[in-house]
C-alpha cells in the first residue's frame, strides 16, 4: 500500500526534487539521540477549548453532530487519541445552573461587523446540557468551566454537581467520554476591568474569592463517585478517572501562579485538588477591530517572544508537581482578526507555535473556538453569516475545516501514536534531566536553525531521532505573485550529531510531507502530503497523497510560507 504510493507520487513529480525554488542555503545538525533538554511530548499536544454558550451546537443534541466528530476522529487517527476538549471561557462566567432549563437558553446581543458571532451575556442550562458530552469520540478527556463571576457559591456548586452527575449517567460513561478536571472561573485577572468585580479587586481578594467559591465545589468533588478517594476502587484500567481541579485560567500576567501559591491557593481544601496549571494567550486582540499586518505576525520572533513569557510560570507548576498547559489559546483575541487568523499563514504559525510550547515544557495548547469565530479550526455547524463582517451568506456556508486544521494535521503526524497522554509523570528533578518515566515516549527539541524565519525541531521515539520538522514562516502573498516576485526557499541540508556531541552519521532515504499553500493570505486550497481536506463534507481527504522519498544527504527544499514534516524510519 505504502510503496505503491510512493511510486505514484514519484511518477507524479518527476522535477520535485529539483533545487530550482531555493534563494538560500542552510545547514541544521539534528541530534540521533535526545538530548537532556528534550521536552516530553504529548499526544494530545493539540487540543481544544470551546466557547461555552454554543457547546449544543458542537455536540448535537439529538444526535451527534457529524462534522465535528468527524473531524476529532481525524485528528485522532494520527495520534491515537482524540484531542481534549475544555468547555468554558468568557461564557463559564455567565453561565447558571437551572433546574428548570432541560438544554441551555442563552441570551445573545446583535451580531455587527467586528463582532459577527458574540458570546451570549446569559445562559441557563440544565442537567441535559452537561450530558452531550457522550456525543463526542470516545476517549475523549474533558475539562468543564463553573461560573466563578457570578460570586454564588450555591450556584458553582450546582454546576459542579450537574457536571459530575452528567459523567455518572450509563449514557456517558458507555460514550468512552471521561472528565479530567473541573476550572472555577475564566481569566479572574480581567474581572477588575470587565465588571464581574470591584476595580479594586486584586491578587489578595481573587485567591479568598477562589477559596470560597471553589470550596463548595471540591466537597462536590469529594462526595461523588469520581472522586480520588473512590478512584481506586474503580480498578487501574478504569477509563474514568478522579476529577481534579485546573486553577489559575489568567488572561496574562495580571495575577501568576507564583503570587496566588505564596497567598496559600495551593494550601486550601480546593487548593489540595488541583492538577492543572492553566494559563491563556492570544498574541494581539480584536475586540474592537483594527488592522493586524499577517507578515509581522507570521514571525518566529514574535511566536518565541510570545511563549517565552511563560518559562517562569512552567517551572513554578512543575515545581509543585503541576502539569502546565495553554488552556486557552489562539492567534488574536476576540474570536481572531480577518486576514491573520482565517488564513493559510495562520495554520503554519499554529505549527511554529505549538511545537516551539511543546519544546519549552508546555504539556499542552487548547485553540480556542466558538461559532462563527474567525480563528476556528472547525465550523461546526452551517453559517448563514459572512465569520469575515456578518454580511448574510445565502446559501449559508455548510460546515467545514479552516485552514488552521492543516496544522492540527501535520502536528498529528508529527507526534504519532507514540507519543503518552498528558499529564505525565513530572517532579522538578526531571524538568531538565529524561526521567525514566517519559524517557520511551516522545521528546521534541527545537532546532538551530540559521534563518530568520525558518524553524525546526526534532521528534525522538525512545530516545532515538524518528521525524524533524521545518516551518518557513516567511509571507509569500498572492500580491507578491501579483506583481511577478519569485517565491523564495530555502535549501535545508541535515547533519548530524550524536547527543554527546561527537559528529553522527545518517544514510538512507527520508519520507518528506508537505503542508502546502499557494499563498500566505489565502483562505484556502491548502494540502497536506498532498490532499485536501476542504472539499470533503466530513473533513476527509481528496486526492492523492503524496511522499516523497529523498537520500537524506540531499537535503529539502523549503518555500517561502510551507512546512514540511520528515520521517527518517519508515
Ligand atoms: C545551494 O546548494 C545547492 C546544492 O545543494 C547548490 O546547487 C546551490 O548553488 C546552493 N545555493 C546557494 C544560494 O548557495
Ligand atoms: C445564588 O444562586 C442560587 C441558586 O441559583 C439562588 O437561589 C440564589 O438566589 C443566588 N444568590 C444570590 C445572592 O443571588
Ligand atoms: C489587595 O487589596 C487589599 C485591600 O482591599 C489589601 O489589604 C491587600 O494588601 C491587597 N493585596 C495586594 C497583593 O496588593
Ligand atoms: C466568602 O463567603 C462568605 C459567605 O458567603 C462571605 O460572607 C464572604 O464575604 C466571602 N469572602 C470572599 C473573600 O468572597
Ligand atoms: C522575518 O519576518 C519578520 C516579520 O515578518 C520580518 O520583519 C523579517 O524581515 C523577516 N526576515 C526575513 C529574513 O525575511
Ligand atoms: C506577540 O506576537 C505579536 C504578533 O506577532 C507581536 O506583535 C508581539 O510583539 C508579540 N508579543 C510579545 C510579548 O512578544
Ligand atoms: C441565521 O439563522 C438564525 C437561526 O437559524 C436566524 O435567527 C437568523 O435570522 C439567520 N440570519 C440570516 C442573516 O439569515
Ligand atoms: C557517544 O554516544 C554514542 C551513542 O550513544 C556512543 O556510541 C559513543 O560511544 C559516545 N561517544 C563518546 C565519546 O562518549
Ligand atoms: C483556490 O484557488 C482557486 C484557483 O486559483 C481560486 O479561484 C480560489 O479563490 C481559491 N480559494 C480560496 C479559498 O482561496
């Protein structure tokens, strides 16, 4: 099956091997083995946050919603497990927990041109609401969202109970569907500024706040069945494990973990639950519009100036045997920025992004989606309103992919079904040394590479050099194909060096994936390995695949705005 592809792909294209498209020359020395600065890497790297008022429409109510299960169980099928899925952000603020409501009843403001798709102001849901989680691919891990706004301790832990109860009915638990974590409040560090508090309210108050809050919700936690107290009598292989707490949730760097550990969090009864370490990060905002240029944004500067801001705060959580994670994530702020976020260029940023996280100890990203929202990987339901300025869309759109599923599909690939789940074993004595617990798994370490705007890593099964990955971030723009520019490359050649840095030495042949698009500002018609996964109405791929196969002493070629993923054993 495998060859026959390779050799269609071969007579295919006779001249791709060709040198012709390269402006520059590169040398990057990859390490056979992982190195001591090597990261873990999970296979649920990638996943995903949902914007809570929304949440039936990504389900289905009745049913299942095809498009978005479809689409998970893709991204599944290259990592072995589906990605987790949060529910939750600004909406878990407004959310209330009625026994009236059998689903949800949200309250929406009118949508406008910045703003085509905004987040209800209230919504009502009920029991039901919770239980749409079986609708999801089983093996999914879910975190859920209570409302810490509010300040109604009753309410956070009627959600709390609604949640935990949902996951105990005989329709979820054969669903394979199972709940990690529970998170009491969205960005608490914006509550001085968006109302949901006193302008005075400070780091002191939100930790007592949280406290009292979060304490009627651990004693909901404590006296379930999926409790850590009963986890055990559940039996080692059981899916549903104990519900533990993810804290912190900061929009930036308002409140830190740091701050709230010193004032006790972690001491508190709730705080005795917590697992997860949470924080958020857009890399600019559009909430009230504005022009965002795509060729600064695609910059690897920038993705690293971006995520290095965290490095303190990782070492923090890892230092209290927390796991880290992004639980919030995504280009611009808002539900994204037209021209950057719905664009081709956007899903190699996603790339860079994800993979340099992974590389500096973040265990995992959740992109953020909602309806309508222009940073979607997914639309999950028809749309009869332009994402782009609201204008109508007669016939509406009909479900589907945007261009930042083709990172998700590379990253998929790129960390395969070898890798473990997070979180992993983590005491801060393995931060920098392989423990022996995550040392058979995959690691990933960025690369050297000598460009501006060129990036790579290297991905290791048990300790051993499997794939690389090169993301040239540089914006080829259609005005530029416009005008008559030739589109620059780079023309990477691989060395190599054994971890103890004496030099190494790699024949044989490399299998070589394209993410390929025509141009940075495009808002489709990209391919990965050479297919398509837009013109299918279940986010399955058209077309041929394509590898190609090359003498690893060739080297790659690399466009301007393209990523390629390697694989050395195949
Ligand atoms: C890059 O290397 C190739 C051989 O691999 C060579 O033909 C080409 O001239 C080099 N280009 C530059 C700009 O050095
Ligand atoms: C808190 O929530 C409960 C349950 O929804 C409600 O009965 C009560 O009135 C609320 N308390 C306040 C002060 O709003
Ligand atoms: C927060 O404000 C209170 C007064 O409202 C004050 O006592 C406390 O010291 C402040 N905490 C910090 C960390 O500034
Ligand atoms: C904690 O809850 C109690 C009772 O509901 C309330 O009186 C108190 O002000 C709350 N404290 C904080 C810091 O919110
Ligand atoms: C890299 O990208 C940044 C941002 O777009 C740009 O300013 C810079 O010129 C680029 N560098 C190269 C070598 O193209
Ligand atoms: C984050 O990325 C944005 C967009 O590329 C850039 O303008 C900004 O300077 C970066 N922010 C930080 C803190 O590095
Ligand atoms: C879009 O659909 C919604 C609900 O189905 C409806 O309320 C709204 O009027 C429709 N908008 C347009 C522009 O057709
Ligand atoms: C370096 O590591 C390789 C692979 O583990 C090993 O075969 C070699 O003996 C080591 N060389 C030195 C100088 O330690
Ligand atoms: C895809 O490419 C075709 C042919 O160049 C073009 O007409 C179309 O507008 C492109 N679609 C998108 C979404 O960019």
């Amino acid at each position: 099956m495998l060859l026959s592809l390779l050799l269609i792909a071969l007579s295919l294209q006779p001249g791709c091997f060709a040198q012709a498209s390269s402006s520059s020359n590169v040398t990057v020395t990859l390490p056979t083995i992982a190195p001591p600065t090597s990261q873990p890497l999970s296979n649920t790297l990638l996943s995903f946050s949902i914007e809570q008022d929304r949440w039936p429409d990504w389900s289905g109510i009745d049913s299942r919603n095809e498009f978005t299960y479809n689409a998970l169980t893709r991204l599944a099928g290259l990592t072995g497990r589906p990605p987790k899925i949060r529910v939750g952000a600004n909406s878990e603020d407004h959310t209330v927990w009625d026994p009236t409501v059998t689903v949800n009843e949200d309250e929406f403001p009118p949508p406008n041109t910045v703003t085509p798709y905004p987040e209800a102001t209230h919504i009502a849901v009920g029991n039901e609401y919770y239980e749409l989680s079986k609708w999801l691919p089983s093996g999914t891990h879910m975190t859920w969202g209570v409302n810490l706004g509010l300040d109604n301790a009753t309410n956070a832990a009627n959600m709390a109970r609604a949640i935990l109860n949902a996951f105990s009915t005989a329709a979820v638990r054969a669903s394979g569907v199972v709940l990690d974590l529970i998170e009491i409040g969205n960005e608490p560090d914006l509550y001085s500024n968006n109302g949901l508090r006193s302008k005075s309210y400070n780091v002191s108050d939100y930790v007592a706040d949280w406290i009292n809050i979060s304490t009627p919700v651990a004693q909901a936690i404590e006296s379930h069945p999926l409790s850590r107290r009963t986890a055990s009598k559940r039996g080692s292989n059981a899916v549903q494990g104990a519900v533990n707490i993810q804290a912190c949730s900061f929009a930036g760097q308002g409140f830190t973990p740091t701050e709230v550990f010193d004032l006790g969090l972690l001491d508190s009864t709730p705080g005795e639950l917590v697992s997860v370490v949470s924080q958020h990060r857009y890399s600019g905002a559009f909430c009230s519009g504005g022009d965002f240029p795509l060729v600064s944004f695609m910059s690897k500067a920038s993705v690293r100036s971006n995520l290095t801001l965290w490095e303190l705060d990782v070492a923090t959580a890892v230092n209290n045997g927390l796991a880290y994670i992004l639980g919030e994530t995504g280009s611009i702020a808002c539900h994204g920025a037209p021209g950057v976020s719905n664009t081709a260029g956007a899903a190699l940023w996603v790339v860079d992004y994800t993979l340099f996280a992974a590389s500096i100890g973040i265990g995992e990203l959740h992109f953020h989606e909602g309806v309508g929202f222009k940073y979607n990987f997914i639309q999950p339901v028809a749309l009869n309103r332009s994402t782009i300025d609201g204008s109508p869309l007669d016939p509406p759109s009909p479900p589907h992919i945007m261009p930042s599923f083709y990172g998700a599909l590379l990253i998929g690939s790129a960390v395969s079904s070898n890798s473990l789940s997070f979180p992993w074993p983590v005491s801060h004595a393995t931060l920098n040394t392989p423990s022996s617990s995550t040392w058979g798994m995959a690691r990933i370490v960025e690369l050297d590479v000598p460009a501006d705007n060129v990036s790579g890593y290297a991905v290791f099964d048990a300790g051993v050099l499997q794939r690389a990955i090169f993301i040239n971030l540089d914006a080829w723009l259609s005005s530029m194909e416009a005008a008559g520019d030739t589109r620059p490359g780079v023309h990477i050649d691989l060395g190599f060096a054994a971890a103890n840095g004496t030099a190494g030495f790699r024949g044989g042949k490399v299998q070589v994936r394209r993410l390929a698009i025509d141009h940075a500002d495009d808002l489709g018609n990209l391919t990965w390995a050479g297919q398509s996964y837009e013109d299918s109405s279940d986010a399955s791929p058209t077309g041929q695949e394509v590898v190609e196969v090359v003498e690893v002493g060739d080297g790659v070629d690399l466009q301007a705005s393209e990523a390629v993923l390697l694989s050395f054993d195949f």
